[in-house]
C-alpha cells in the first residue's frame, strides 16, 4: 500500500529515541510498502537504506527555545485552548500539503507519527484509514513535570499545559482508526481513559545487532547515562542524579565516576557538570556503544517521561547491568532483580549503585538475563511486522 507518513523531522541521523524507533520501523515497512514521508527541515535530509520512502521536506515554522519571542509566545498560549506543543508545530503549509498529497488519489493510509501533528492533519482524518502512533501518553508526561516541578509559576503554568494535553490526546486519538502505543499501561490508558476502540501495543525496540555485548576493559566505580539532553525528562533526571543521588555514592566511593552522553546539552548542565568532580557531559558522540561498554553500571534515574525507555534495551542489548527508577523502566517487561534493579528514592538508589559497583559479580547474572530479553521480544524486525498489523488492520476496518 501507499503511506502518508507525518512527523515532525527525518528521523536521521539516530541520535533520539524517537528517530531510533521512527527510523528502524520504517526501514522495515518500506520493503513491503511505498512511503510518503511528510516532515519539517531544510531539504537537505537524507534517509539511508530507506529506497521505498519519498521525503516530502517543508521549511520548519519553529520557533527556537529562548529569546523574546519564544517567551511571548508561551505567555499567548495561556488563553489558547490548545497546548503549546500543538500550536507551536501546526503550520497552514503542513495542513496544506497534506491535503495536495491525498487529493493525488493514490494515498491507501496516513500514519501520524505524534499525537500533536494530529492539527495538521485533522482536516483530512476520516477521509482515508488512519493510524495515530503515540510515543508516549502525552498528558501523563506534563503531570509528572507538574508534580515534581518546585517553582510555583512554571508549577501553575505546567498545570495547564497539563489540563490542556490531557483534553487533546483524549480528543485527538479518537479521530484515528486505530492507535499504536508502546507499552501496555500506555495502551489501558488510550482505551479506558480516552475511549479509543481500537488500540495495538507495539513495543519500543533495539537493533540487537548493533548493540551486542563488547569485550573491553571496564572502568571501576563509572556509571553512564546516555539519551538526547534536549528532552526535559533526561535533564530532570540527570539534575537529580547529580545534585542527589551522586553525592550519596560519592560518599562511599571517592573515585565514582557519572558520565552523561546525548546531544545539545544545555548550558546549565555543563556548568553543573563542571562544578561536580567526577562528572562528565560529552554532548553529541557517534557513537554511544563505547561509554556503555567501558562503563561499570548504567544507571536510568528518571522522574518524569512517558512511553518507554530505548536507552535500558540498549544498555540490556549489551549485557549492562542497569539499575533505573520505577519510571525509568516503565513499560517494558523487564523484573527486578531479574534484568535489571530497580529503586525508588535517593537513597535507595544511591545504595543499590555503591552495591552494583563494589560486587559486579553478584549482578552479572542481569546481562546475560536482559540480552535473553531483547532476543525473545524487542527486536526491530519482529516490532515493523506488528505495525504492519496495525496498518492492514487501519485499511480492513475503515468504513467511508
């Protein structure tokens, strides 16, 4: 069939969890299908391996994150019904485009790649089979920012922003034929709390290939984060890793060691960073496989986030012993104790660290577990034969 995929960026190069699971299923698909890929950025973007899919690039409406106007508007968006997300990546040439594609008649399916593109295409929903594929719960993301955000206007600001999410995801799934989540909580909460008739888990994953166990020499004591540092939740959590949880294990081993590796690190981090002895921030690497193999314990201390989490099939995929927050490892059918550990808590999570790093032998067992745990459940392959379900499904149920 012939899809009309929207997004908001070429998934390339693979340096986000979003483009890691954009890019993997679509090289898949496109062998069985033909692809229309309809997105922001400057023509010049390139999908390699990907010969079935036709890049559709329009020049991003995008405000950048700071300055006087990125301020002014946010403060508009108090009086605006929709969340800001939505309102800062609707564009009349997206909506425009998306009607010149499907008015060409050939267009079996659109696949709308984020809950918050759905403005672009709501004009067009309802005229061909539809798929909505949600990375997240929205809302559930901008709940726990407003529950663990301490300053009282950005707390009363979070709050609506939250009100208004949690309206549109309900609103905005129902318009779909059918709906693609990551995980089974993201799935219950789609069909009991927004309705949604029709909804399919497929899980996030891992090219196991790719990242395979190494054999290099680990540093003691040297723990890793790896993620895009331009996604409040992996700055929230390394923040309270830093000033928190690091402390702690400082305490009991001197010489530990935390690294955190992912693109566009904010200033604020950087000068974190360098006030904390023992910390290191790389910005963008080529290549995270190398920080994750030499590192001791790869630790996921998040607070906030939905969906699930790329990096721990990641640091699995390499036999890493992972200790992660509840939210961390939200989603995935991993168990304590089993893959990885998990704890809750700065001391609690501080402790399990000392103890991950000072008896390495006692916690092998958890790579060898979670390696078996990719191979049986989160390879892409198996992952792009589910959304190929959820499509033919999308096409088979549609009713003019």
């Amino acid at each position: 069939m012939h899809v009309l995929c929207v997004d908001e960026e070429v998934p390339f190069p693979l340096n986000t969890g979003k483009r890691l699971r954009t890019y993997n299923l679509l090289k898949r698909l496109q062998e069985g299908h033909r692809v229309t890929f309809l997105c922001y950025g400057t023509g010049n973007e390139e999908l390699p391996d990907c010969p079935h899919v036709k890049l559709v690039v329009l020049r991003s409406p995008l405000l950048e994150q700071k300055g006087g106007l990125f301020y002014l508007s946010l403060l508009r968006n108090v009086v605006s019904p929709l969340p800001y997300v939505v309102v800062r990546h609707y564009s009349h040439a997206m909506r425009s485009a998306t009607e010149a594609l499907l008015a060409h008649g050939d267009i079996d399916l659109i696949h709308c790649e984020w809950t918050p593109y759905t403005e672009n295409v709501r004009h067009v929903l309802g005229r061909v089979p539809s798929v909505l594929s949600a990375h997240n719960v929205e809302a559930q993301i901008w709940e726990r920012y407003y529950r663990t955000e301490r300053n009282p206007v950005k707390k009363g600001y979070i709050y609506l922003q939250w009100q208004k999410m949690l309206d549109y995801e309900r609103q905005a799934s129902r318009l779909y034929g059918e709906v693609a989540v990551v995980s089974e909580p993201d799935r219950r909460v789609f069909e009991d709390d927004y309705g949604c008739r029709r909804v399919m888990v497929v899980e996030n994953g891992v090219d196991e290939r790719y990242f395979e166990p190494q054999d290099v020499l680990v540093k003691p004591n040297s723990m890793v984060f790896t993620g895009s540092m331009d996604w409040r939740p992996n700055q929230d959590g390394v923040r309270y890793f830093i000033e928190e949880i690091f402390p702690a294990v400082k305490r009991t081993l001197p010489d530990a060691t935390f690294t955190v590796v992912g693109r566009n690190p904010p200033r604020w981090l950087a000068d974190l960073a360098h006030s904390c002895p023992g910390v290191a921030v790389t910005g963008t690497v080529d290549d995270v496989r190398p920080f994750i193999a030499e590192s001791a314990l790869y630790v996921v201390p998040l607070r906030v986030g939905g969906g699930s989490r790329l990096k721990i099939l990641e640091a699995l995929s390499m036999e890493k012993p992972v200790l992660s927050t509840t939210i961390g490892a939200e989603g995935l059918a991993v168990e304590d104790g089993t893959h990885l550990l998990v704890r809750d808590g700065t001391e609690p999570f501080a402790a399990a660290a000392v103890e991950m790093l000072t008896r390495p032998h006692r916690f092998g067992q958890l790579g060898a577990s979670g390696r078996g745990l990719i191979m049986r459940h989160y390879t892409w392959d198996a992952l792009a034969v589910k959304m190929a379900r959820v499509w033919q499904k999308a096409v088979t149920s549609y009713h003019v």
